[in-house]
C-alpha cells in the first residue's frame, strides 16, 4: 500500500544546471538539502555526477585538472535537492594565491553550509587516499557528516586488482564512522552508478518535508 505522504522519487536525470559561485555569498540560500562531490583535481568529480544524472553534457569534465573552478550547483526535480561539483583540490598548475583563494572559499562551503547532507569523496582508485582525501576524511569525521566513497576510473584495473584497492581502503578507514559507503566506480562503464544513486537518493530524502529538513538543522554550526 501505498504512503500517501511520500514524495515522488528523486530521478537524478532531472538535474539541471543552477548556477556557478566563486564563493559562499554567491551560493543559493543555505536551505534544502545538497550533497557535494569533493576531490582531486582530476579524480572524476564532473564524471561520476554525468554519470549519475545519465546526462554527458551537465557538468564539465576535462583530461587537463583544474577544470572546475567554481562551486557548480544543479538542481533535481525535488524542490531545494542540489548536487554540487566542487573545484579540485591539488591542482598544481595555478599560482599560489589562486590555489589559496579556491581553498579558503571550498572551506566557507564545507564549514558553513548548513544544509550540505552528506560528501561524496571521488578518488581515482589507482591513487586512493592522498593526503587530501585523508584531510577531507577526517573532516567528515570531525563534522558528523556522512561520507560516501567514490572509488572512481575502475575500468582502468583489473576487477581482482580494483578489488584488492577497495579492501585496502576500507581496512584504512575501518575506525571512521562518517564512512558510510564504499563504491567501486566507474563513469565510463557505469560500475556503481546504480548503488550511488539509491544511497545519494537517501541522503536527501529527508528534505522532501520542509519541517523535517528544518528540525534537523542544527542551531550553531560546527
Ligand atoms: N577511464 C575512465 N576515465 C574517467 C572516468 N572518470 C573520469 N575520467 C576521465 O578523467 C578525466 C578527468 O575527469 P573529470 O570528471 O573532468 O575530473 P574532475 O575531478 O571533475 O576534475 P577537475 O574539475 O579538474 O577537478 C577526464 O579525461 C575523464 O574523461 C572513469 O570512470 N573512467
Ligand atoms: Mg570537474
């Protein structure tokens, strides 16, 4: 029987592109629910969100890093749901000050964002857990904010290899309880696209209720 309170479902294939901002104050008001992609520059950020929205075109994705200069916000066909690309971090090629100024405005996003529901950290998985995914690890565990793991570009190793790097991974992150999913990943052959979707679909599912979604915000930020 059906719930005559559930919302529609979420069909990631809605998104729409929202708007770009180079800084918090240029974000869309802090209410409703969002997830962010975080991650190397490179990692497949932009990818893994095509591949999930089934549209090539939505978010930018390209072989030089660095791509993603701005916080890409797109819109779902539920009202105040957002996904957001967020610029790359290491991307050795800009001057210093540059570099200085994307880090400070991705930190005003993770650390103020009051309505961010959870991070989807995408690390190619040839090169899992540099030293940035570690920090953005511990952040997550620092700010109670679920994580999800995106062990992306997995159609470039071995099934048994790419496996090999996932229980590694688990086993160096076994003591984080932010880390709530784990998911071999692929944007080019759409491993774990699906697993992806019904666990992203989850995440924001609680702000489809506007009471809900403002009770669980918290009164102070962390
Ligand atoms: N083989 C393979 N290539 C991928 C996959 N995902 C992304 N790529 C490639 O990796 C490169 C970088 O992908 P992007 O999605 O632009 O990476 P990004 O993390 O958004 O990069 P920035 O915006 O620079 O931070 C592109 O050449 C993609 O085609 C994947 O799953 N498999
Ligand atoms: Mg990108």
């Amino acid at each position: 029987m059906q719930d005559i309170n559930l919302p529609k479902p979420i069909s990631f294939n809605s998104a729409r592109f929202l708007i770009s901002a180079s800084k918090l104050s240029e974000c869309p008001p802090d209410q409703g629910a969002e997830v962010a992609f975080a991650g190397r520059s490179n990692a497949g950020k932009s990818s893994a969100i095509n591949a999930i929205t089934i549209n090539k075109k939505l978010a930018r994705t390209s072989k030089t890093p660095g791509r993603t200069r701005l916080i890409n916000f797109f819109s779902l066909n539920r009202e105040g749901c957002r996904l957001v690309d967020l610029p790359g971090y290491g991307y050795a090629k800009v001057s210093r000050d540059m570099k200085d100024d994307w880090q400070t405005h991705l930190g005003h996003y993770l650390n103020d964002r009051q309505c961010l529901r959870g991070l989807v950290l995408v690390m190619d998985i040839r090169h899992p857990l540099t030293d940035f995914d570690q920090m953005m690890v511990e952040w997550c565990e620092h700010n109670k904010l679920p994580l999800m793991i995106l062990a992306t570009k997995a159609d470039k190793l071995k099934f048994g290899q790419a496996k090999t790097t996932l229980q590694k991974v688990r086993n160096a992150l076994k003591k984080f309880q932010c880390l709530e999913h784990l998911i071999m990943f692929s944007a080019t052959d759409r491993t774990g696209v699906e697993e992806a979707c019904e666990k992203l679909a989850a995440w924001l599912a609680p702000a489809t209720d506007s009471t809900a979604a403002d009770a669980e915000t918290p009164a102070d930020s962390p």
